[in-house]
C-alpha cells in the first residue's frame, strides 16, 4: 500500500517575483517623492527666542519711514548695493543681518534679500525675541 503523495513540495524560491516588486516600489516612490528646487534664497531665519549671532558683518536697517541705514548710516535705496559690496569685499562668508520695522512693506525687505542672493551674501531677519 503507497501512502505517499506523487506531488512533492519543491523547496526553491523564485526571486524574480520579488525583484518586480522592490522595483515597482522604487518607481512608486520616486515618483511620489517632493522635488527640492535649489533656487531658494539662502536665508537663514533664527527663532524668536533671543537667539544671538557672534559673527555680524553688517547691518540693514529699514524703518517705518522706508529709511534704509547701514551700520547706523543713512543711505540712499539706489546707493544700497554698492555700499554693501564695498563693505563686504573681502570678507569671508559675508553676513547682512536684515533689521525690517515692524509694518514695512514686504517688497523693501525683499530687495534687501535680492542683493545678497545676486551677490551671494548670507542674510539673517533679525526678530524681536518672544
């Protein structure tokens, strides 16, 4: 009397149905992933609780009025860019720290930030610590 069965369980694995899988993930989320557009400005924004900077190369200040100062000087808006590249000719990693009054126009600050990302300045927005 034969008690065993004529189909005998094949011990291999196939890995090419796994192999589709990994790769159709891999497609999936390279697809689903968010793209990094490298053409943001290089602003580097401190958070509001009092953080302080050791390094300060120069200082924009804009107030209420629209009066643009640089290092407590006052200068023109069309004199801006020339007074910041002879201040900061020279220096290694140059820094504008941007000083905005509170209730200036966004499209002053946005100049500011303009001229140091053509000139390849780093800007920092100073804030009023909470």
């Amino acid at each position: 009397m034969n008690l065993r069965g004529r189909n005998k369980v094949s011990p291999e694995f196939s890995m090419s149905s796994m192999t589709d899988i990994v790769f159709l993930l891999l497609i999936f989320f390279m697809l689903t992933s968010p793209v990094i557009t490298p053409e943001a400005l290089d602003l580097i924004l401190p958070k509001a609780k009092g953080k302080t900077t050791n390094q300060q190369n120069v200082s924009v200040s804009i107030t209420k009025e629209l009066q643009v100062y640089i290092n407590d000087e006052r200068i023109s808006n069309s004199a801006l860019e020339s007074t910041l590249k002879s201040r900061l000719s020279g220096i290694e990693n140059p820094t504008i720290i941007l000083r905005a009054e509170e209730g200036v126009p966004i499209e002053k600050a946005v100049n500011v930030m303009d001229i140091a990302n053509r000139n390849r300045y780093k800007i920092v927005l100073a804030v009023k610590p909470e």
